[in-house]
C-alpha cells in the first residue's frame, strides 16, 4: 500500500467552499455522542471512523470530501485512507476545535 499524503484546508477555506458550487462534502467521523455534545459543520455527513469501511458506497465519487473530527488527527487518517480508495479527500486542519476557535457557526 502506497502513503497518500492528504491535503488540510483551513477552516476559513472550507467556510468559502460551503459558500460556493460546488459545495464540498463535509464527512463529520467523529463518534456521535461527540457530535451531540459539541455540535457539527452545519449539513455535514456523520459515519464515525469505525464504520467507514463498510459505508464507504454513501460517498460520492465526484465530489470533494473535507473530513473532520474534533482535533483533525482522525481526519487526516481518513483523508489518507479516501485518496488510497481514489476520493478526492482533504482534512480540515485544527478539526472542529479550528473551526469554533475562529468563530465559524456550529449546528446543534
């Protein structure tokens, strides 16, 4: 198996992109009792990264992936492990924790 080095986007860099059209796939692989009690990315898809594998058919071939976790050391991994399976794949840099540090909105 070949390493695939994923991008990171920053938080104010997916904030554009979810403005835009294309909007990117928010792939949110946190456990949900996280997501409950931190919130989410506003229209973000939830599969914990336990259950990736066998949910891998839910993603989109041709669309842009940004996953995201708490801290973004999971995302990274899921992000590598999507460009390995051909995704275009990216982690959002920081996770969560970036993305409210800077004040960008949180759904409940």
């Amino acid at each position: 198996m070949r390493f695939v080095q994923p991008p990171q986007i920053e938080p104010a860099t997916l904030s554009e992109k979810l403005s835009a059209d294309p909007r990117p796939l928010v792939l949110d692989v946190r456990q949900p009792q996280e997501v409950q009690a931190d919130g989410r990315v506003a229209d973000s898809l939830l599969i914990p990264m336990n259950e990736l594998p066998a949910r891998i058919g839910e993603l989109p071939r041709d669309r842009e992936i940004v996953a995201i976790c708490k801290r973004g050391q999971r995302s990274w991994n899921v992000a590598q492990w999507l460009r390995q399976q051909g995704y275009d794949a990216s982690s959002l840099s920081g996770g969560l924790d970036a993305w409210t540090a800077r004040g960008l909105p949180v759904a409940r």
